[in-house]
C-alpha cells in the first residue's frame, strides 16, 4: 500500500515547518537528555561569541527557541500527569452492567474505571473525550462481606 507517495509532496504545509527536535538535529522522540546536549553543542557553536558578529544569529534565536520549547512542553506534560483529580471511590456511582464505577467528567463524557482494574491496583484514570484524569481513592478490596 505505498504507491501514495505524492500524499507527501501535496502536505508541504508541514514539512517546511522544522520540528524542535530537527533544529537540534535530533531524531523525532530522542529523548531530553540527547536533546539537551544536542541543544549545548549547538549553542555554544553558533554563540554570537564564537560568530564573531556580537549580535546573535537566526540560527542561534533558532536553537534556543527549539530548546525553549521543548522544556516548556515537558513541564506541561508533568504537570497534567500530577494534575490528576482526586475522587473518592465511595462518591462514583456503580454500574453493575459494566461492573465498572463511573465518574461523570465535566466535558459531559464519563470516566469509568473497571473493577478489574481496581484488583490491579491502579488508580489513575483518563477521561476517553478531555485531558482529565482522575486519581481513586479507595481502601483495599477483596474483603467484602456479605
Ligand atoms: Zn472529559
């Protein structure tokens, strides 16, 4: 299935656009540590020290933006996994149907969280239609009474 190859040529849009990790030389999904030593070779080689014209270059403006960037993107990225909403397992609603608890997000979708997954002890949830994630709190099952 790959004689779409001019799929590529129309979507020019894209590619004159370099990516960060491009302007670093780095390969798509390198990862921070590579990208922060591509970023230091970098600028120390298009220093406006070392170019000699006292002001800095587009290259250098290039680099440092790139380098931005993708710091600010990481922080972002860390803040929204610890962003995560706490709620109380005893507060969400059981479905007995999909033997799942559900907790009802504010875009309007539901974030449900199997019971399964809960013997599993994991506790962290995405909500399917936002960027939500929510954090159940709940003691250990396994020993209900009945
Ligand atoms: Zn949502």
């Amino acid at each position: 299935m790959n004689n779409h190859s001019d799929l590529t040529s129309s979507n020019s849009a894209a590619s004159c656009r370099r990516s960060e990790e491009e302007i670093l030389g780095c390969v798509p999904g390198a990862s921070l540590e590579d990208l922060r030593m591509a970023y230091l070779r970098l600028a120390k080689q298009y220093h406006p020290d070392k170019t000699g014209g006292g002001k800095p270059g587009q290259e250098f403006l290039d680099i440092q933006l790139a380098w931005e960037t993708i710091v600010k993107r990481t922080e972002v990225k860390r803040k929204e996994e610890s962003a995560a909403q706490s709620v109380d397992l005893d507060e969400m609603a059981y479905d007995e149907v999909r033997d799942a608890y559900t907790h009802p997000c504010r875009c309007g979708d539901l974030v449900v969280v199997p019971g399964s997954a809960l013997e599993k002890n994991l506790a962290v949830f995405a909500c399917p239609s936002c960027s939500l994630k929510i954090r159940v709190e709940y003691e250990e099952i396994g020993e209900e009474e009945g």
